[in-house]
C-alpha cells in the first residue's frame, strides 16, 4: 500500500474492520523481505501482499524443481528449471494494486537486510536464521523464521529488545451502563444487570453522561477493582456531587511492552515454546534443530521413510537433550518427522505460512499480541492408523512428488478419484480450491469438483478471495474461481454452478447427485445455509468438511458418517435480538438507532412498494392480509392506500421531485420531533414509577426533540437520501443539488403538531404483545372498514401505477442507502444523546458485515484440507479427527477430537442419528407399497409398530385405515396437497412406535421411490 493517509476502503474494507484505519496506515510504510519462494515463502508472500504493506521483496536464489508444484500455487511445469522468485513476481504483483512488489534472485547479506522493517526467512539454514536473527535484533528489524517438513512445521518471532503493542486483542472497548455511584472511598459503581459488564481486575475506564455525579465525566482514566458480574469499585467519590442517574462506563485500551530474544539465545530456552504443556511440541523444538544439523553434515534431508536415517536423527536429539532435560522424549514423532521431511503439502504450508503472515501484519501495524517466541504444529494423525498400509514413496517426477512423499503414490490416486461438493467460492472456498489443485483432489480420470455459488464477484472481495482480479468484478465466483484453480492444475476436473445451495435447487442436487459424491465441503458464510446442508450430508450418509472465519477467530469441523456427531440444528438465540420497544422508544446503544434506521429503510423503501405492487397484480392479496389479524391488516393496507392515493386525497404519492422533498422534510419532523414529543408528553423528564424510582433511569435515555436546522449537515444528509430513495420507488428522477434543494425545502409546508393523551406508548414487549392480543378497537375497525373500502374502488387500482422497491445494497456509495442510514441513525442518537457514528461504522453494524482478513481464511482451510486427508484414507478412530478453533490476534489455539455421535435407544437396541430404516418402495415387482405394506415391513424387519408417520409437518398416518390401501406416493399428494417432483427419488418419513412413545428421537423411514 503507497505511503498514504488515504486507505483504499473498497479494497480493504472488511480487512479495516479487523486492523482499523490507524493500523492500516501503519502498515503502509513497512517494507517486507520474505525470503524463498517454495510453498510456504509464496503462501506468506501472497497474505502479506494483500495485507497492504509498502512493498514486499521476495527472494529465491533456487531453481523451480517437481516437488515445489506440490504446494506452490503460482509455479507451472513450464517454469521447470527457472528461478521461483522471477517466475512468481506477475502473479503476486497482481494481487494488489497498492503494493510494490519485486524480485530479488541473488543470495541475503547483511547490508540488504537492512533497507526492511520486516524480515521473513522460509526455506533456510540454521546459521542463516541465527545470523541474520542477531543482526535483525541489534537494528531493530523485526525477525520471523518459517519452516515446514512433510506434516510438522513451526514459527518463531523476534520483534526486538522493546516491542509496543498498541491493542492486544483487537476487541472493541468494554463498556456498560450505570445504575449507580455511591459515594465512599472507594467508590462503587454498579452497572445494569442485564449482562455483567464485561471488566476485569486493573482494567482502565473512563466515564461519561453521568448526571448528578459530573466529576466522572472529566477526570482521567482510572483503574477499577471487580467486585461482582455487575459492580466494581473505582477511587475516591467520598468528595463528588451525589450521583442522579444515567452514564456510560468504557474500557480504555492501554499498550503494553513485548520483550524478545534473538534466535540464537531462545533456542536454549523452552520456556518461549509455546503450548509448551504439550511434550511433542517440545520434542519437535529439538527435532528441528536436529534437521538442520543432519542436514548440514549429509547435505539432504532424510530419505523417504528410511529407518537408518531416521534412528541417525533420533541420535542427535537425544544429544541435544542432554542439554535440555526433557523428562520425555517423543522419539516416534521424531522417527515420522525424519520419514517425511522431504514432503511438502499445501495444507500444512497453508496453515504456517498464514501464521507468519499474521504475524507480520502484527510486526508493521504494532495491533494484536505477537507470537512469543516459538511455536511448533504437527498433523502426523493424517498418516494412515495402520503402518502396513503404507507403499511406494519414490519421486514421479510429476506434481504432486511432494505429497507422494508422504502418503505414497497409492494414496495419491485414490485422492485423484474423489468426487466432491464444494458449496461457497467466497473468501474459504477460494482457499479450498487451491489446495484441491495442489494435492489433485478429483484431478484423475474418475475424479471431479463440483463447486456452486450464486454470489458474482465485487471490489471488497478481491482483498482476500485471492483467485479475484479486478478485470472480473461482476462475473460468477464461481466460473472464475474454477477457471483459475485449472490454470494451477490442469489436469483439474471442476464443474461451476451458481445455484444456491436450498430445497429450490435440490431438483439439481438430487438423490442421484448425492449419492455420487464422496464427500461436502462448505465454504459458506451464515448458519442457516450449514445446517440445510449439513441435513443433506446426513440424509445421504455423506462426510462434511466446514469451516468458518470472524477476523481473526477462524474454526473447522469434521462430520464423519457413524462416528462424529453432525454439525446439527441452528442453536443461535434469538435472545441477542434486541426488544421492539427499545428500538421503538427506548434506544440506549448506536446499533440499537442503526437497527432502527435499517428498518425504517426495509418498511419506507421495500415492503411498503412491494405491497402495492402485490396488491396491483394478486386480486386475493386484501383479502389474505386481512387474515394476518387486524392490526396488522390496518398497517400494511393503510400503507398501500397511502402510497398509492396522492397527496390531495390525503395519500403520499408524489407528483413531482418537489413531492419528494416536501414528504422527506415532513418525515424527518414526524420521526425526530414529533414522535419525541409524543413520548415526554407521555413519559415526562421528572416522571417517577410506581416504585418511587425514576422512569428516565438506567437504560431508558430521556430523548429531546430535535428542530431542523438546513445548515445542520446531517438534517441535510437525511433529506437529500430519503427525498431520493422515495423519488426512486415512484420513477422519479432526484439530485444531490443541495442548492436547489435547500431553495425547495424554504416552501415546504411542515404541519403543526400537538401531543395527544390518548396515544399509548409501550414501555414492554410483554404489554406489546398484551395489546396485539386484544385486537383493535373500535376506532381501528372502522379506518381498516375505510381503508378496505378505499382500495375496493376500480378507478383507484385503474389509476395506480407500479412502484420500484429497493433492495438494501451497503457497498454502491453512488445508491442513498447508506447515505439514509447514517443520517437516519446518528438522528435518532442525537435525539437519545447516544454517541453518533461514522460511516465506516455504521456500514459495519448495519450491512452486518463480517470482518475478514487473508490470514484466517487461508489458516482455516488449510487445517480442513489436513481433514480431507482423514476422510479419503477412511480413518476409522475418532482420536485421528480434529476440531479446531483459533484466535490469531493473540495466538490462542485449540485442537480438540471431535464430539462422538450422540446415542439413543429405541425398544432397547441402540442407534444415532446417521441410522436410518431404509426401505425400497417397488420390493414387491414393479408396483409401488401401499402404506400398509410400509407399515408391516418395519414390523417384519425391525420389530416395531408405526403409531404416528409424519412427512415434514404433514400426518401421513395416524391410525387411519383407509389410507392403507393406497400406495405411499398417493398418500403423500393427498396430505400434502401436492404432486411429488419429478427428482425426488428418496422420501424421508419421521415414525413414531409403539414400542417407545416416549423416545424423543427415532431413526427416520427413508423411502425410494
């Protein structure tokens, strides 16, 4: 990224999300050296790269060789005997347009290294890596050393004698509302109980909007004592102002010093090892130093599982411990490191090389704790479970030499017969299908990759969807992603789709399709959409890789057929949803007035419009609405007749661009004066409870009227936006001119406005939903009796036009919808004296962004392909699966088995859920089983008796006997109302029996058809 104040929000916007603006430009003036160019130095090269640093050199002095295509994205069997650095240069180039990129063929000195801020070594020596650590220490270079061998690779940081650390953990501050101060030494604030406020012991706050007790709001940040979940004790208030109410409390983030060795002295110290409780992460902090040791005595690696060289290696660690003293040695995982050192995979260089880009995003942005100083990984569980069935290891001089090195040739084409179901092309499923090329999943003759996404590729997803330039911004990802992998692998089999994965689509991902497949990996990017999938990879007995991000959080998952527990049913909480009434009257958080104005826009601009038009064209469309209830039926029909009638009817359809200011100019007065004064007439500022308490307390802000002022920028903003989106759902053309608007807006007729008492506001959900109970009233009734009348009259549908509804879209700065939001919120803030924010904020809570960053997408998929290996060799043992979970702002990782499948019992014998009864429904010739027939051959075969069959939410069978003598299919239609589609080849029936009524879950029937 060029040495700028200026960031480029399209490309790094969800990145900004993770670094923010201050980090993002800190990084703009590092300048990286990474040196060697095989897998892993390309996989650092590439996340840095789009990280958006100054520039970044990369350096190789060798030649591109066989086994370097195993993991080397960027590298073609025609570059063969060429340098890998030159041969890299165009392709990283063009991953970003802010950074300098360039090559360097000649070997590392001293006085090179010393024109970099960062210092990557991949690929080298352990004199090299001690040399240059000591020179990088002394001069205040930031030193990260890299290396992977076959299935085992480690890291190591050193940042200096003093390293600043801005922001630890990358978090947004704590803060918490105030309930009360009292008065003492020292002093105790107690916080709202809704949630406990989050703090911890010696944490520094400041405080702010606190009435009565206003000397909080001014003195410096103070350090607090926790006490409880929702109190804790700050310094002395013994001599304040007694504390009325109100006030917020918030974390000030404080920077901490980082202190390092250089290489040379942390290799004698285990302590720097980190997860050093595990004894083979110690084991391998030797081992790796044995390596480089053997190799500068016999100038190779080990031999492809060689026992000799391998007991040579062991030697030498044992040596080396003589020294270290540790109390156990892992000299198996010894043995395997010096077995398949000459292996290099993708998977594994995926995993490292995004930890030490990481850490160099750490090194240039001064965000997030760094590495310290060691750290060491393995996945030698992917080797197979039993040692015989390992075969040939020899060279192929072919692609994928430096897998074969590992898992035999054998294994290799029995990867390239695979057949597999990639669903997502996004930022995961970009990484995915890299490493599918690298290590030839489906690239045999009976092999193939089938990917679907619906999505078409934007600017912010060129920042970490890798395969993306920006000459295809607006085609499919997923044409464009499966044309890059074959330009990686040629001899890849891929299919793109742009179908969304969901029961509309299922007529092309059939019976027929699944049961081809031998495994599913999801690249997808919300909850709902993994559980429809993960139902179908149960359905069809089907092994599910998935994985996911959050900045820097990233987690894997492996469901395994009969052995792992699914990733099951959406668990999420609606109880994080935020109450109507607080977003209706009470609002006390800015996501509280964004979720507001988000649904302001979706009522104004989408449903509204898409109403009418349904109304236009669905001559039942009056008469369905009235059977959601009334009060329902009184808004959506009064808002079609509103929107429809023009403005001397006393409707707000618009003539003309002055029409559309008038009307915004008169909503923001409803929404930000009116409905505000409504509310204190109802709840005034002194109003006390029936408890003797203030209403105007804790989270209940007690708002203000606000008046428009036209020099005000953000009354302005919201005018411009709402006047322009109204303009749109009529056809009507708007502008920007705020001249011209402002000369309009001198005319506009505002109404006059008085409060009325009979207007019930609700302080509850629980009153809300009392009162939707009771229906409407009498006054009600009669508008929707008028409301109906209005819209039965011909001349009225005769006259009416279509209207144009608009679908939210975050990311055009050109459309008014993030324009109306900012304004529409930051309003309602104003009126709560809620602190306003900015765009880039507000786009984030209200578009429901997900930050992401290069770094985590890559680490997250290459530890899934680490699970891909499993799957294809048939691990049987839920010991050799992983489930992982990650946080790398501060190196937090956790590597659990996964959860075994839950068991139950059903009239004493037991399943899981991957069991089911399935029952072919022509057993009997060519004719298809009646329900009867269904019904007895469960009783025939298992032992049980169907009291209650259900197909979805439909009762196929609940003791009637004429359904009987009908064939399975014939009931369906009947209760369902509908005809079975032509690509349902397998129906599934959820029994209930008489042998265990009380049995919460039984297998289901799965019938073919």
């Amino acid at each position: 990224m060029a040495e700028t104040n200026q960031i480029d929000e399209g490309f790094y916007s969800r990145q900004l999300y993770v670094l923010g603006h201050e980090a993002m430009r800190r990084m703009g003036r590092a300048d990286v050296l990474i040196a060697g160019m095989r897998g892993l130095g390309v996989e650092i090269a590439k996340n840095v790269i789009l990280s958006g640093v100054k520039s970044v050199t990369i350096q190789d002095e060798g030649q591109a060789v066989w086994t370097d295509l195993s993991s080397q994205f960027f590298l073609k069997e025609s570059h063969l005997g060429q340098n890998r650095a030159t041969c890299s240069l165009q392709q990283l180039s063009a991953l970003n347009p802010h950074v300098c990129v360039s090559a360097l063929t000649k070997p590392l000195d001293e006085n090179l290294l010393l024109n970099f801020q960062v210092v990557v070594l991949t690929d080298s020596s352990l004199d090299d890596q001690k040399r240059f650590g000591n020179l990088c220490h002394s001069h205040g270079i930031k030193f990260i050393v890299a290396d992977t061998k076959g299935l085992c690779g480690h890291l190591f940081c050193d940042f200096g004698d003093e390293f600043e650390v801005l922001d630890k953990d990358g978090e947004m501050p704590t803060s918490a509302i105030i309930e009360s101060i009292s008065r003492g030494n020292p002093g105790v604030v107690t916080c709202l109980d809704d949630q406990s406020h989050g703090f911890s012991d010696g944490t520094k706050v400041v405080f702010s909007e606190v009435q009565g007790m206003t000397e909080l709001n001014s003195i410096s940040p103070v350090e607090i004592k926790v006490l409880g979940q929702h109190s804790f004790s700050i310094s002395d208030t013994s001599a304040f102002s007694e504390y009325k109410r109100g006030g917020v409390v918030t974390e000030v983030k404080q920077p901490c010093i980082v202190k390092f060795k250089p290489l040379s002295e942390a290799l004698l110290d285990h302590q720097l090892l980190i997860r050093n409780d595990f004894v083979r992460h110690k084991t391998l902090h030797l081992a790796f130093q044995a390596l480089h040791s053997f190799v500068k005595e016999k100038q190779r690696l080990p031999h492809h599982w060689s026992k000799s060289d391998a007991e040579v290696l062991l030697d030498k660690v044992r040596e080396l411990n003589t020294v270290a003293q540790l109390e156990e040695l892992d000299e198996a995982a010894v043995r395997t490191l010096s077995y398949t050192a000459q292996g290099d995979l993708a998977p594994i260089n995926a995993f490292i090389g995004s930890l030490a880009a990481q850490e160099v995003i750490k090194a240039c942005s001064r965000k997030f704790m760094p590495l310290q100083q060691w750290f060491y990984f393995d996945a030698l569980e992917c080797l197979p479970e039993e040692e015989n069935q390992l075969e040939d290891f020899a060279p192929e001089h072919g692609r994928y030499d430096g897998q074969i090195a590992v898992f035999g040739s054998a294994f290799q084409e029995k990867l390239e017969r695979q057949k597999y179901f990639l669903v997502g092309a996004g930022a995961i499923g970009c990484e995915l299908l890299k490493n599918f090329a690298l290590i030839g999943l489906g690239a045999g003759e009976e092999g193939h990759i089938t990917v679907t996404d619906m999505d078409f590729i934007e600017r912010s997803n060129l920042n970490r969807q890798f395969l993306f330039r920006s000459q295809d911004i607006g085609k499919p990802k997923s044409e464009i992603a499966a044309r890059a992998v074959q330009e990686m692998n040629p001899r890849m089999k891929i299919t793109a789709h742009q179908n969304r994965l969901d029961p509309d689509s299922e007529g092309v991902y059939d019976y027929n399709f699944f049961r081809g497949l031998d495994g599913v990996a999801s690249a997808l990017d919300n909850v709902e959409a993994r559980v429809y999938l993960d139902g179908r990879c149960v359905q069809y007995q089907k092994p599910l890789l998935d994985g996911g991000t959050q900045g820097n959080q990233g987690h894997t998952l492996v469901v395994v057929p009969h052995l792992t527990e699914s990733y099951g049913q959406d668990t999420s909480s609606s109880n994080n949803a935020i109450p109507l009434c607080t977003l209706k009257n009470f609002p006390y958080r800015i996501e509280h007035t964004l979720q507001w104005a988000r649904d302001q826009f979706e009522g104004l601009f989408k449903q509204t419009p898409e109403n009418v038009n349904l109304f236009l064209r669905d001559a039942g469309f009056v008469e369905r609405t009235l059977g959601v209830g009334d009060a329902e039926a009184l808004e959506v029909l009064g808002g079609v007749w509103s929107s429809i009638a023009d403005m001397k009817a006393g409707g707000q359809r618009p003539a003309t661009w002055e029409d559309c200011i008038s009307w915004a100019r008169c909503k923001l007065q409803t929404l930000y004066n009116n409905d505000i004064r409504q509310l204190l007439h109802s709840f005034p500022p002194e109003q006390i409870t029936s408890n003797g308490l203030p209403f105007w307390s804790g989270s209940k802000r007690c708002p203000h009227p606000l008046t428009f002022d036209p020099n005000n920028t953000t009354h302005m903003e919201y005018v411009v936006a709402a006047a322009n989106l109204y303009a749109h759902i009529y056809g009507i053309n708007g502008t920007r001119d705020w001249a011209s608007i402002r000369r309009i807006l001198e005319i506009v007729h505002v109404p006059s406005f008085t409060p009325k008492s009979s207007v019930k506001i609700h302080v509850t959900d629980k009153e809300m939903e009392e009162e939707k109970e009771k229906g409407c009233d009498d006054a009600e009734k009669a508008r929707l009796e008028e409301v109906k009348g209005k819209l039965a009259s011909p001349s009225l549908k005769s006259s009416a036009m279509q209207m144009y509804p608009i679908d939210f879209e975050k990311d055009d700065d050109s459309n008014f919808h993030m324009d109306y939001i900012v304004a529409a919120s930051n309003l309602r803030a104003e009126n709560y004296d809620i602190p306003a924010a900015d765009r880039h904020q507000s786009k984030r809570i209200a578009g429901r962004i997900i930050p992401a960053i290069a770094t985590t997408t890559s680490a997250v998929a290459g530890l899934m392909c680490l699970e891909l290996y499993k799957l294809v060799q048939g691990h049987k043992k839920i010991s050799s699966y992983r489930t992982a979970y990650f946080y790398m702002a501060n190196q937090y990782f956790v590597l659990s088995h996964p959860s075994q499948a839950q068991k139950f019992k059903v009239a004493g014998k037991t399943y899981t859920q991957w069991d089911d009864f399935l029952v072919e429904g022509r057993r009997y010739g060519q004719q298809e089983m009646t329900l009867g027939d269904l019904i007895q051959y469960i009783k025939e075969k298992y032992s049980l008796t169907i009291s209650i069959l259900f197909y979805g939410p439909a009762t196929l069978y609940k003791g009637q006997e004429e359904r009987l003598n009908l064939s399975v299919s014939d009931v369906v239609k009947m209760v369902t109302k509908k005809d079975i589609p032509p690509h349902k080849k397998m129906l599934e029936f959820i029994p209930t029996f008489d042998e265990d009524e009380d049995c919460e879950l039984d297998p289901p029937i799965r019938y073919l058809l």
